[in-house]
C-alpha cells in the first residue's frame, strides 16, 4: 500500500524549487516486532498524555507551560525513576520526537495566525499508536528493507520507488498492521500544468460533487460496511469487558472501521487526481465543515431541533470526507502548477445562472431548480456548481489570485463546458 501525504513548499530559488513528500508502505512483522513496535508507541503515547496533563495543570492555575527543554529533562529524570523506568527501553529519539510534537501543538494552539486554534488533547490507546525516527534509520539500496533503531532491519511491501532524500520515517499502525511513512526532500522544476481548463464543483451529500460542465460523481458508499459495524457494536455491549471475546470482537470491528476508510482514501484518491490533471483551476465553496456538523442537542433548558435529522446529516457528511477532498486537490494542484480557488459559498444553489435573481424558491426541492423570474430549469447542484464557477472567475477578475506564474508558464484560463467528464 502507498499513500502520498500532503507536501508543502520550502523554498524556490534558480527556477527550481524543494518540496517534502512521504511514502507509506506496509510493513511485513513479525510477533516480536509487533511488541517492540507496540511498546514503543505505548511509552511515547504515556509520555504526551503525562507532559499535556502537566501543561494543562499549569495553563488552569495562570502558569507559564512547559516547552521540550525542560519536558525533555523531566523525561530523563522519569527514564531513572522506578515507577517510569519503562521509558528507557524505547530510543531516545522516539521520546525526543513525541515532546518536539506537543510543544509544535501548542504553538500552534496559541498561534493568532491560525485559522484552526484548538488545545492537543489525550491519546487513547488504541486510536494513535505512532512513533517517529528523525535520524539513525537506514533504507537499503533495493528500497525493499528499512532499518529501524532498537528493532533492526524490517521488510517493507514497497509498491514504487522512493525518490529524494529521506529526512525522517513515522512507524504508525492502522488495525492489525503497521505502516512506515518516508518523508523525503526533493529538489523539482517549477511545474506547467498539462491542462488550460477551469472548473467549479459543488460538494454535496446526494452527490459526492457536481461540476459546472454537468457530470458528477456518486457519494462514497460504505453502508455495508457500517450495518456489519453496528450489528458487531451490539455483540459487543453483551460482551464482558476486556474479556477475549471482547478483544476479538473489538478487533473485527477495527477491521472494519478500517476498510471504510480505505474506501474513502481510494475513491477521494481518484477522483481528486483526474481533476487536477485535467483543469488547471478549480472552483470550491469555502465550506465551514466543523461549524456545518455541530451538535444540535441544544442544552437542559431548551433541546435541540431536529436532533436525530441533524445527527445523520453530520454522520453522512462526515463519511463524505469533504475535508480531507478539498486538501487533496490542493497539493495535487501544487505538484502539477495549478490553482484551487475557494469562494463565498452562501446562495450559490438559489441563484439563478441565467439571469442572477436570487430566491429561496427558486429551489423549492433538494435537486430541483426554477428560476421564478425567467423560468430557468435545472438540476440545484449544477446550477451550484455554474454560479461558483462564475465567482471563481470574479476572483480572478479582481486580482485576489496571482496568476502571474500561470500566466508565465503559458496556461491559458478557460471555462471548460463542452466535453463533461465521465467519472467513474
């Protein structure tokens, strides 16, 4: 299995530019490299989960927090304690790595430059067992074998070549299996996108998204998947706790959870793909999706409307992984040279595209449209999907985008209407 991780860009110098990528292969393990492995993200999870407890005492009662030099002390001082004494038996540089992670976290909480500002919270066992190598791993020249620090060399199921330098390597487990994720530095020509077309797209919940040119693409279905999951979820209640049936129902259900998502990567995967080869701009709404799947139990004094409706809503759009889509597009369209555009998303299925009269009943169904004025039909998603293209070219319009590198490297931007996509 390979998966490309979100990249970001360092610097550009001499028509020429290095950028980070990561490759994720599954590990071939044995029983007793499955125990170190395990050990190892158990000590590195019990060190954040004790060194957040510690910053949060103090950020309750107005104290400066800890940051890693003086975490990193304490955690030397745990490592000769009797009752941490555990944590020696993991490489230093994994519990290194895990103190750097939490006080990066917590700048990032107080960063006023960050959109997303939210506190770290607790591991669980069981939900993030990871743990990262910033030096002293080795990769062999046929790529086929990895050496890790304190556990040795360890086969690796590789699926493509890796390219660039390796900079540092996350061992991770996902179910019953463990991963390795390479992050590697490679030094690439500024990028001509293949494409000159410009698309808009409306992401929905009937349909996974709709674009300006009238194709679209179905949601991602995992209805299976979570009928087996909620019948295994009932066996379960029945069950004693962290009794052996217990822990092997609780395996099937990983499993499971699992498979569904493997089902969104892949789907999310090819579809964001095929996009950004064949547009060099695409047009989204700049969907608010943690404000969009609030709660809505409401209080003690006034409960919520609609609770079990709105709960669904959430779970569907949840599973639909907008999120993660919109991400995907993102740095796909930065290794390939092209643009993701996000416009105002307010009205865009309630705007007429013919004659911009705005109503609410101009769509009076979840997919029907008619304009009152000028009697416009359509589908609600595409006439969504036309009137973010439309604010997408106002944006360019205005200048709010540079395209002046797009504009050097010769894209010429262009609706593309004529030739629909077909979009498995």
């Amino acid at each position: 299995m390979t998966k490309w991780v979100v990249p970001f860009l360092l610097t550009v110098y001499n028509n020429s530019m290095i950028i980070r990528k990561a490759y994720k292969f599954r590990l071939k393990t044995t029983p007793d490299i499955n125990a170190k492995m395990a050990q190892y993200a158990g000590n590195c999870r019990f060190l954040w989960n004790k060194a957040l407890a510690i910053n949060l005492f103090k950020l309750q009662n107005k104290q400066k927090i800890c940051y890693y030099q003086e975490l990193d002390f304490f955690s030397k001082l745990w490592k000769k304690s009797e009752e941490y004494g555990f944590l020696i038996l993991s490489p230093a540089q994994t519990i290194q790595q895990t103190l750097k992670q939490l006080e990066r976290a917590f700048k990032d909480a107080f960063d006023k430059n960050q959109p997303l500002k939210r506190m770290p919270t607790f591991k669980k066992k069981g939900e993030v067992n990871s743990f990262s190598f910033p030096q002293g791993f080795k990769i062999d020249k046929n790529g086929k074998r990895i050496f890790l620090p304190k556990i040795g060399w360890v086969n690796v199921r590789k699926s493509q070549a890796i390219l660039g330098k390796a900079k540092n390597v996350t061992v991770s487990q996902k179910g019953k299996h463990w991963f390795v994720s390479i992050q590697v530095e490679q030094e690439v020509a500024p990028p001509k996108h293949p494409s000159n077309a410009m698309i808009g797209g409306d992401l929905g919940v009937k349909r996974l998204i709709t674009l300006s040119d009238g194709s679209f693409v179905e949601p991602i279905d995992t209805s299976k998947q979570t009928i087996r999951i909620k019948r295994l979820q009932k066996k379960l209640a029945r069950k004693v706790k962290f009794s052996s049936n217990w822990k092997k129902l609780k395996a099937k259900i990983t499993t499971f959870h699992t498979k569904v998502a493997n089902i969104r990567h892949d789907k999310l995967h090819k579809i964001s793909t095929q996009l950004s080869k064949s547009h060099a701009i695409i047009v989204l709404e700049d969907l608010k999706i943690r404000n969009m799947t609030k709660n809505s139990k409401g209080n003690s004094e006034q409960y919520g409307k609609m609770v079990k409706q709105k709960s669904g809503l959430n779970r569907v759009i949840l599973n639909q992984g907008w999120g993660m889509f919109k991400e995907m597009l993102k740095y796909k369209q930065d290794w390939l040279g092209g643009q993701v555009i996000f416009v105002d998303p307010k009205h865009t299925s309630q705007t007429c595209p013919a004659c911009d009269h705005q109503s609410k009943d101009n769509r009076l169904t979840q997919s029907k449209f008619e304009c009152v004025k000028c009697c416009y039909q359509n589908n609600a998603d595409h006439v969504g999907a036309l009137n973010i293209l439309a604010r997408g070219h106002r944006v360019l319009a205005c200048g709010e985008i540079d395209i002046s590198q797009l504009v050097e490297a010769g894209t010429c931007i262009v609706s593309d209407h004529k030739a629909p996509m077909v979009l498995n």
